[in-house]
C-alpha cells in the first residue's frame, strides 16, 4: 500500500519520500522526489549470516542514468558503463554515515542501491541518495540504528542556504553536505573558499537542525509502512578469558606498542612475537581456539590503546595531543617534471608532481548540465608497498578516488582564475610511505609542487587529520593521528586549508555525542597544527617559482577580432594546421577571440605568435609597419603591410623629395617602412616619407625642403623644376608617336593608369611639371597625350572601357 511523506526545509525547500508502490521485492524501499529530481532507493540483505567472515559485508551502489537529464551517452557505446567520478563519491557519502549504524554482530551481506531516475539541471540529486538510502534501511527488516538524514548548506549573501542550486553553489563561499541522526552527526565532507572555523561550525549547527526535520518525516513513513526488524544476538564477551589474557601479556603488549620506543615494524613484529607465543601453547585438538585468541587479543589492543589516551594521557608514539610528527620537505626531485615536492611526515611519505598542459589536456565530463571541461585533475595512487604488503595492482579503487577527491577540494579554492593561468594542471600524489593521513601529505605536497611549478596560488594550503579519542565525558584531541589512532580512535577529522582558513573539510564520526563544543576544540587544534605545516612550507618555498621549468610548455594568450577568426582558421582548418605543422605549436582558438599558443620551445613560440598575428592583424593609424611591394603603378604602390592587407603609397608619400618616376624608387618585392595615414573603409593610405622624417628628426639631421610638383599627386605650387629626358626606346609596332611629346609604350601606361579599383588618384604630372617638346609647347604636348589616351581607353578600336572615375583629364 502507498504512503509518504513530505519533509518542509528551510527556504521553501520539500524532500518526499515514498513507498508501498515502486520495487516491493526490495527489503526496503523509498522513491524520493524534490522538485523535478526522483531517485529510488533500496536495501536488501540475505536470509543468513556470511559464514567466515569478521567484518559487515555492506556494498552501495549509486548510479545516474543520461536519460534521467534527457541526453544520450556520448561516444560509441551508448549505454551508461562503469560508474564515474561523481557516483563513486556519492556511494561513499552514503556508506560512510550508515556503516557505523549497524549492530556490532550482524554478518548478512547488505546491499544499498539508488538510481537516478529524473533531474532537473538546478539541483544535486545526490542529496536525495544519502536520504533515500536511509529511509530503504529504516523501511525494511534490516537492524539499523537510524534513520539519518542528509543535508547540503552553502552560503550566499552571508545567509545559509539548504541544498542550494548549481547557480548558487557556483557564489557560495561554502559547499558543506553534513549526515547526521537526531542525535548527532556521523558524516561531514566539504570544500570552502578560505573560510574560518567558527563559520563552518555554525553552518554545522544550522544542518544539524534540518536533519532532524528529515530524521521525524523518516520515522513518521516507517511508523505506518515499516517492517519488524530482525533480531540480532548481541557479541558476547568472555571476561574471564579476557582478563586471564590481559594478566598474561598486557605489559608485554603495551611495551610493543610503544611506538617510540620501536619503529613501526619494530613494533609490528614485537606483537607478532607475542601472539605467535600464544598461539604455540593452544591445544591442537580445539579448532575455534585460534580465532578466539585473535578477537580477545585484538580487543585487547585496542583497550590498551584507549586506556593510555583517556587515564595515562600518552600516545602510542609519546607525543603531545598536539604534536606533529617530523617534516621533511624536498623540492624538484624529479629533473624532468614540471613541478614535483617529495614530503614526509614521521612514517608517511608523498610524492607529488604537476604537470602544465594546454586546454587540449583539459577533462572533459559529462553531467546532466552538459559536457563541461575540467582544467585541474587531482590523482592519488596507494600502492600496497607503502604499508609493506602484498597486494594485486589493479584499477583505481574508491578509497583512492575518495582520497584525491579530499586533496582536489583543498587546492581547487586557491587556484588563480583562468584569465591569470592559461594552463590545464594535473596533480599526480604517489604514495611511498603510510602510517596516518597520506591525503593530508597529498595536499602539502600538491600545493608545494604547483609553486615550484610556477603556478601563482592565492596562498599555500597544507592539511593535518584530527582524532578523537571518547568515553563518557571523557575525551582527548589528537592532532595527526597515525594508524593506531585512526583505527581504534571514534573520529577521524581531516581539515585542509591556507592561513585565512578551510579549504576543505572531511570526517567521519563512529560515535553519538559529538558536541559543537568538541567541534570548536577540534578545529581550533587543527588549525594550529596547520599553521605549523605551512612555517615548514613557506621556509621551503613562500611563493610561485619565477621560472617554469624548461620543459613545461609556455602559452601565450592574445585577443583577435571576432572577425578574424575565419581568416586564422582558414578553409577546412588548412591555415591553423599550416602554422602548427611550420611551427610545432599548439592553438587553441575561443568564440570570444582568445587565442592561445603553447610551446616549450621559444623560437617555434615567437614563430608562431609572428603568425598568428600577421593573419589577424588590423592597421592603427599612426602606426608604423615593415611592408612588402607587391604592385607598382604612375601615381604610386600598393605595399602588403599584413598577408592579404594592402595600402596605397601615393608617390608623393614615397620620399622627400619629389619623385619623378615610382620605378626610381621603388621595386616590386622591396621591403619598406610605411606608416598608416587614414583608413577610409577599406582604403589604407600610407607613408614613407613620414617615417623618414621621423629617422631624420631621432638623428637631428635638418629636415629637406619641400619640393613643388611631387609627382603629380597632392601638387604643390613653386619654382618648376627640369624633367629629365627619358631614354630613347626603339620604335616597333607597339610604339605611337606623340608630336610633341615624348613615346611611351602602350600596354604599360595602360597598366600603370589604373589605380585600386579601377579608380585614378593623381595619376598624370601637373602641366606645369612637363619639359617642352621640340616644335611644341608643354601644355600642348601633355594636353594630346591626355586626349589620346583617354581615346585609346574609351574608343572602338582599343576600347578597355570608359574612363576611369576620380581622375583629372
């Protein structure tokens, strides 16, 4: 039969949970809804206990389905495949709070699966994972001491918000999921931008309230629908058998675990020696000897461990509740990487490298947003010899993707923004030594090896796990906790983050009754022992290297006219590809008109930047260029300033002096200085005369007078100056006699006549400039050469047209 309820949150925000109608062959089941989001949750155990067996066998499964936000895989296979990022993070954020939650002695494997089924592209649907996986369990005839109920704070306009929107996520200065019971929290995990304790103690307190708004609508749908739930038999204890083996070996065991007195496996081989002693003296015939021994001998351990903390104030290794371990910091240990930092903390030891790329290494993810591009990649590798075992090398496991996950959060809020870091970065933290916090070592060592890379931080970030030790009213506080304590500790509380403040946050809490008192101390501890981490850093390295390495690429980021970006593409891609294929170089080329080039290589990188900017170049007025000739004609030349942009060097801009021929002066192919006088449309009118001036000015050379009739464009009135007699040519077919005038050949003063379109810009000499012709008067002889030729252009026989318009005839 159906039934839900409806949960009312802060800020109007509702969670639904219902059941009784979707997947009731599950132990328990919840469909729970928020807005457009759905997601089913379920949790099923076997009929019977797994025989063999020490631990609970509890496996969770999150999944998001591509139809669930209306989009189709991308790539070949278009079906979902193996779980991504973001749903093996979520499967442990519903692991990590429910697992503490279930009897000491329950061994029938569990398993909690929640399916995406609907989202909407302004909410997170994994919040409504982690609630519907505790309301399947409280469902069902599963024992489980909850229900728990989980809930997202940001903070936006200095004001908490409940499970905000991607939109306000993307402004917030906090994203906090906090999971908690009515009682208390069990789970926190968080990325902040540098904010302080006390604020995200308070955003804590203000989740807490609304968790148990979720907790009572849980309980309020498992008082009408739930199931009686299975007895569990407690564990029982033998005392006797447990104090006989704590007056046998207790001292002897204490002294092993002394980890100041012995090195790790000095110490691990010590109580190896004593249980091996054990064991030897058991009765051959009594099979279940053995593992009895192994139980009491462990609790055992851990009793000792708890006693000294709590009554004698000593820890395994002796240190002070605030004490952290020796810090050895390395840099550049790796020649051929961009960055890399080896760094050590007592037994556990990072090595950490970065590595600068383009845009074109960025990683692209799908998400029900659509495909975005992530530019900075943490990765954690944990490879078994850190401990000192034997392990099979197989893919990345969930604790490693957890764990980078941790470390990406504390170094993201620090980055510079993309306008000030062209590069994609990747982040690779190998572990080499493991004795407490190897993701905390990641994230010192990550923030080292960026700065050594020359990546500009906002400030260095350095983290330290927090552990808690509680019994009754009872507790103790300890900073950078090792194996020992993080094993048999009640809270492991890992917090990263700079000098102003977190960065990022994670713990998990195996008991009730934390108290925001214990929280404050916790945090205000952490933060000390992070002061002391960074000290160290900063005497290693206070600030970005000036140098990146010589084998890291350099970009170069220019802006282009929007309008330019069809010509540095060219056909088909053919003029980009030319200049990466010439040069070596990557470009990268935005919407906007940001161009990015990269190379490792400087002269492929000046090469290609000369490139690059040639093709998409626009002329300045007043600016000077370094042109090439590429046409003449009478009244002047066309000089390419940029591939495929001309302008017009008029003849009486080519010298000082007055030009009486432009071939006296200029040849095609010539490289000239030129500077732009105008742009009228698509019309550039240059100068060389200009630029020489400026030469003959920076020298204190005395300028050259000016000199009447320059050419016969912009004329200018005074003394008429000899024209010198042009070479006789040889008379041929081809060759018209002028009375009066001089001969001039016939296709070539067609060709020289027309200017840019079709158009003439004082193309003919001032009457004034011609040299009389023998049995006629200059103004006579330069008026029948006008007359012919605008006969030959425009008459039947040698017609190419009418007249060219703008010109004086």
């Amino acid at each position: 039969m159906k039934q839900d309820v409806i949960v009312e949150l802060a800020g109007g925000k509702q969670i639904k949970f219902e059941t009784g109608r979707i997947a009731k062959q599950a132990s328990g089941a919840a469909y729970t809804t928020s807005g457009d989001n759905a997601v089913l949750a379920t949790a099923v155990a076997s009929a019977d206990p797994k025989e063999g067996i020490d631990f609970f066998p509890l496996t969770v499964e999150y999944r998001e389905f591509t139809y669930a936000g209306g989009r189709i895989p991308g790539g070949f296979i278009k079906r979902e495949g193996r779980p991504s990022e973001k749903e093996i993070l979520t499967s442990r954020q519903i692991d990590r709070p429910i697992r503490p939650l279930f009897p000491e002695a329950f061994r029938n494997e569990t398993q909690v699966v929640a399916f995406v089924y609907s989202a909407d592209k302004e909410n997170d649907p994994d919040v409504l994972g982690i609630n519907g996986a505790s309301c399947a369990l409280a469902l069902s005839d599963i024992p489980f001491h909850g229900p728990v109920g989980a809930v997202r704070i940001g903070i936006v306009n200095d004001e908490f918000v409940v499970n905000p929107t991607y939109a306000e996520r993307l402004v917030s200065a906090l994203n906090i999921m906090v999971v908690g019971t009515k009682d208390g929290i069990t789970m926190i995990e968080s990325g902040a931008k540098e904010i302080t304790e006390d604020r995200v103690v308070d955003a804590i307190e203000f989740a807490h309230g609304e968790i148990k708004k979720i907790c009572a609508g849980i309980e309020d749908l498992v008082s009408r629908a739930g199931k009686a739930k299975r007895l569990v038999s407690p564990v029982e204890k033998d005392e006797i058998y447990a104090s006989e083996l704590r007056a046998k070996v207790g001292e002897k065991l204490a002294d092993a675990l002394n980890t100041k007195k012995y090195p790790k496996f000095d110490s691990y081989a010590k109580v190896k020696e004593i249980k091996d002693a054990l064991k030897a003296e058991l009765p051959a015939d009594d099979k279940d000897a053995p593992k009895k021994l192994s139980k009491y001998f462990e609790l055992l351990r851990e009793d000792i461990f708890r006693e000294q903390v709590l009554n004698d104030r000593i820890r395994p290794d002796h240190r002070a509740f605030d004490e952290i371990r020796p810090i050895s910091i390395e840099l550049g240990v790796l020649p051929r990487v961009h960055g890399s930092a080896l760094f050590t903390r007592g037994e556990t030891q990072a090595l950490v490298s970065a590595t600068l790329g383009t845009s074109d290494d960025s990683q692209r993810m799908e998400s029900y947003e659509g495909e975005q591009k992530r530019s900075f990649m943490l990765h954690y590798n944990f490879p078994p010899f850190s401990v000192g075992e034997v392990g099979r090398m197989t893919g990345v496991g969930r604790r490693e993707i957890g764990h980078g996950a941790l470390a990406w959060r504390a170094i993201e809020a620090v980055l510079p923004a993309p306008s000030e870091n062209p590069y994609t970065l990747r982040v690779v933290s190998d572990i080499l030594e493991s004795n407490g916090s190897s993701s905390m070592a990641t994230v010192c060592g990550a923030s080292l090896s960026l700065m050594q890379a020359g990546i500009a931080l906002k400030g260095a970030v350095a983290g330290v796990a927090m552990g808690l030790v509680k019994e009754g009213d009872k507790y103790a506080i300890l900073t950078d906790i090792a194996g020992a304590e993080d094993h048999y500790g009640d809270m492991d509380f890992k917090v990263a983050g700079t000098r102003k403040g977190i960065t990022a946050l994670q713990m998990d809490i195996k008991i009730m009754g934390i108290t925001p008192q214990i929280m404050r101390e916790a945090l205000a501890q952490a933060k000390e022992g992070r002061l002391f981490l960074l000290d160290k850093m900063d005497a290693e390295i206070s600030g970005a290297a000036t140098e990146t390495s010589k084998y890291a690429p350099r970009i170069h980021s220019m802006q282009i006219p929007t309008d330019k970006i069809r010509d540095l593409i060219g056909p088909g891609g053919k003029v980009i590809r030319g200049i990466v294929e010439a040069t070596g170089a990557k470009i990268d080329v935005e919407d906007s008109g940001r161009v990015s080039i990269a190379s490792s290589d400087p002269d492929n990188m000046a090469k290609a930047i000369q490139m690059v900017s040639d093709i998409t170049a626009v002329p300045e007025v007043g600016k000077t260029y370094l042109g090439k000739v590429v046409r003449l004609a009478e009244f002047g030349a066309f000089v390419e300033i940029f591939p495929g942009t001309d302008g017009l060097l008029h003849v009486s801009e080519i010298a000082e002096h007055r030009v009486k021929d432009v071939k006296d002066e200029l040849r095609e192919g010539d490289q000239v200085l030129v500077k732009v006088l105008a742009i009228e449309g698509n019309r550039i009118k240059l100068s060389r005369k200009a630029v020489l001036r400026e030469q003959r000015a920076k020298l204190g050379l005395p300028e050259v007078p000016e000199q009447a009739g320059n050419g016969g464009g912009g004329r200018e009135r005074g003394e008429r100056s000899e024209r010198a007699p042009r070479p006789e040519r040889p008379k041929t077919d081809e060759t018209i006699t002028i009375e009066g005038g001089d001969d001039f050949d016939d296709d070539e003063d067609d060709d020289d006549f027309e200017g840019e379109e079709g158009e003439t810009e004082g193309d003919e000499p001032a009457a004034s400039d011609a040299k009389p012709a023998e049995g006629g008067s200059a103004a006579g002889g330069d008026a029948q050469r006008r007359r012919r030729r605008r006969g030959r252009r425009s008459g039947p026989g040698g017609g190419r047209g009418p007249a060219p318009q703008g010109g004086s005839r």
